[in-house]
C-alpha cells in the first residue's frame, strides 16, 4: 500500500466489499426463491405471457411471477410491466 | 456407526481438499478412528496432500466394483494413527462411482470407523452430489469472494433437497468454514469479512483460516497443514476440529496483524 492510497477509504464512498455484499445478498435472495418455487412456474410464466400479449405489446421480462410464502399460506405474484 | 462428514464447496480451488486433509488428521489426532475418502475420480490429489501418492495400489472404483476389498484400497497413514485414506480412480468415467456402490462402500466403512470424511470434488453434478448424498454432516468451504459465496449457497441448496437426509425429512447439520481469510484486506474494506459471509449464508461458523504461506508449503512436502503447529492456518485448522468435536473455541486470526508505521507506508 502506498503513501496515497493509505487515506483512500475516506473518500472512496463504497468500499468494494460492501458492494459485493449488496449484491449477494440479492442474488441470492432471488436464486434461493427460485429454488423452492414449484416446478411448474417456468412454464405458467409463459403461457401467462402468450395470454397477456394477445392484448397488449409485452416482452418476456416484463413479466414476473412469483410464489411468496406468507405464513401457512402461498401468494402468487404476478408483476407485468405494460407499455404506454 | 460412523459419522459422515462432506467437505464441499460448488466452486472449485477453494480449499476443500486442504481442509478435508487437515480435519481427518485433526480427528484422528485427537484419538478417533478416521478415514479420508477422494471423491474427485479422475483427478485424484488427496493422496499427494495427505504425502501418500506412492503407497496408491487400488482405488474407491476398484472397491466398487469388486477388483479390491476395502481392506486393501485402504492406505493407513504413516504418521498418524487412527487415519486411513481411499484415494480416488483415475478414470476417467465419471459416472464410475454408483450410487448403490458409494452406499457399500460408506456402510462398511461405517462399522470400522468413526468417522468419515468425503472430499468433494468441485461443481454441482453427479461427483459432488454423490459425495455429499449420504452426508450427516457437512463443512461448506468458502472464500471471501463473491462467486465462492453464491456457490456455496447453491451447494447448501443441494444438501437441503438432494441428500438422503433431506429426502427423509431430516437436517443435514452445515458447517460454514472461511477459508483464505485476509484480515487486512478485510479491514480495507476489499474483501468480505466474516460476520458478511456468515450473514449472507445464514449457517453455523465452524472457522476462519486465514490466507497462509504455511498451506503451500505443507502441500509441497505433503503433510497436513494441521501438523504445523506453529503455523496461523494449522491452529485455526486446529481449533475448527475442537469446535466439530463440541469444543467452545475463540476464533483467532481475525484481526489484521499490527504493522510498524514505516511498513504501512511503504507497504508489506
Ligand atoms: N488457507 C489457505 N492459504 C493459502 N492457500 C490456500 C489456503 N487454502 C487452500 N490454499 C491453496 O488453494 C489451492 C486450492 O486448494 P485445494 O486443492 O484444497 O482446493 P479444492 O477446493 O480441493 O480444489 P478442487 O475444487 O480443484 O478440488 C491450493 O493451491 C492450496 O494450496
Ligand atoms: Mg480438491
């Protein structure tokens, strides 16, 4: 470490690890719902998506679909972003 | 009865054969009778960490297909009692170790032994997954990297769902071990500390062993890390295998160590 970068941390504004920990902490939120999401929501997804885009113009990430445990009860989430 | 320990990680190079070297020989130091089991078929290299590549005469594939009892796929260790290594087959089918034949195998072992230390290979497929399947326990190395992290997750996934006790409804007890641990990057704030890792991940800590110049060279002279006592990362090896054995240890080698002004200067 050098003369410089000895005081570097006071104005660097994030430190890298604390970026790294952001972002595991999401994707593995994200990968660990996946994983214990019923097989059969890959395909639900899309053909949620080919009904919905009979109507309206949607690309396949504008929809998300999700199952979230809430207690002793499962919600299913569907999110679709619509165009203007 | 045996307990059967994994050593696992998903990624690769993380530390999971110098860790299941230095914890069979822990175990078996501390007085247990303890075998250390390659489940890396076609790139065996516990053998050269545990100094006894030149002693290999038969392999776990061969035990699995009736070409050498067990007795004699057995390697005892030269300078530890209680410890005995089954090396893995160089073949290079992959799929050579069964799942019926890895049961055989385990089964026997469980009646001499107490227990037993399956080395993983890296990845998620049918290597890892039979070394952790019959898995009790489990030791997750990880590094303070991101890629190793979100592996290691994964792996945890894996044990929760595919192992066998999982699919009796069972917990597989995890074990979070913290591998090539630089606590002055650390204090940089350039790598991921401790408390971060066990946040993100959410599983008991067994350890942290630092980043050690002692661990290449214990592998140059094939001798389990644990051995050099005088060494960071053996003591930390050491105090792992206490923690897995019921001790309450301290961790040590967390902090970065104090370094004159000029060396913090000038770097070092
Ligand atoms: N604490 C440590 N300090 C320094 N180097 C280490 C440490 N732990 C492991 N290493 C080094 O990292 C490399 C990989 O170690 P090791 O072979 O144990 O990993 P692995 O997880 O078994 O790899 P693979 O996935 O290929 O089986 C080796 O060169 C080893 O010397
Ligand atoms: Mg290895």
């Amino acid at each position: 470490m050098g003369l410089f970068s000895y005081f570097k941390n006071e104005d660097d504004p994030k430190l890298s690890a604390q970026i790294a920990k952001e972002r595991l902490q999401i994707v593995v939120a994200h990968e660990r719902k996946q994983r214990t999401a019923p097989e059969y929501l890959p395909a639900l997804q899309r053909e949620l998506l080919a009904v919905i885009a009979k109507y309206v113009q949607i690309e396949e990430d504008d929809i998300q679909v999700q199952i979230d445990q809430q207690g002793n009860l499962s919600v299913l989430e569907l999110n679709v972003t619509l165009p203007h | 009865m045996a307990k059967i320990i994994v050593v696992t990680s998903g990624k690769g190079g993380v530390g999971k054969t110098t860790t299941s070297a230095a914890v069979a020989t822990g175990l078996a130091v501390a007085g247990h009778k303890t075998a250390v089991l390659d489940f890396d078929v076609g790139l065996r290299n516990l053998d050269l960490i545990m100094g006894c590549e030149r002693r290999v005469v038969y392999d776990f594939v061969n035990v699995i297909n009736g070409e050498a009892t067990l007795k004699q796929a057995l390697i005892k260790d030269k300078r530890t009692d209680n410890l005995y290594i089954l090396p893995a087959s160089q073949t290079r089918d992959k799929d050579a170790l069964s799942k019926e034949g890895v049961e055989r195998v385990l089964n026997e072992l469980s009646e001499l032994f107490d227990f037993i230390i399956c080395d993983s290979p890296a990845g998620i497929e049918h290597g890892a997954q039979m070394a952790l399947y019959f898995a009790d326990e489990a030791i997750v190395v990880t590094n303070p990297e991101v890629s190793s992290v979100r592996d290691s997750d994964r792996i945890i996934g894996i044990l929760q769902s595919k192992s066998r006790k999982a699919e009796r409804g069972e917990p597989v007890k995890e074990h979070l071990l913290l591998t090539r641990y630089n606590p002055s990057r650390v204090a940089q704030g350039e790598m991921l500390s401790v408390q971060d890792v066990e946040e993100i991940l959410a599983i008991d800590l067994l350890g942290v062993i630092p980043e050690s110049q002692s661990v290449l060279k214990a592998s140059n002279q094939g001798v389990p890390v644990i051995l050099d006592d005088e060494s960071d990362a053996g003591m930390a090896y050491s105090d792992a295998v206490a923690r897995l054995l019921g001790e309450n240890r301290p961790h040590r080698f967390l902090e970065a160590q104090k370094k004159g002004f000029l060396k913090r200067v000038f770097g070092g």
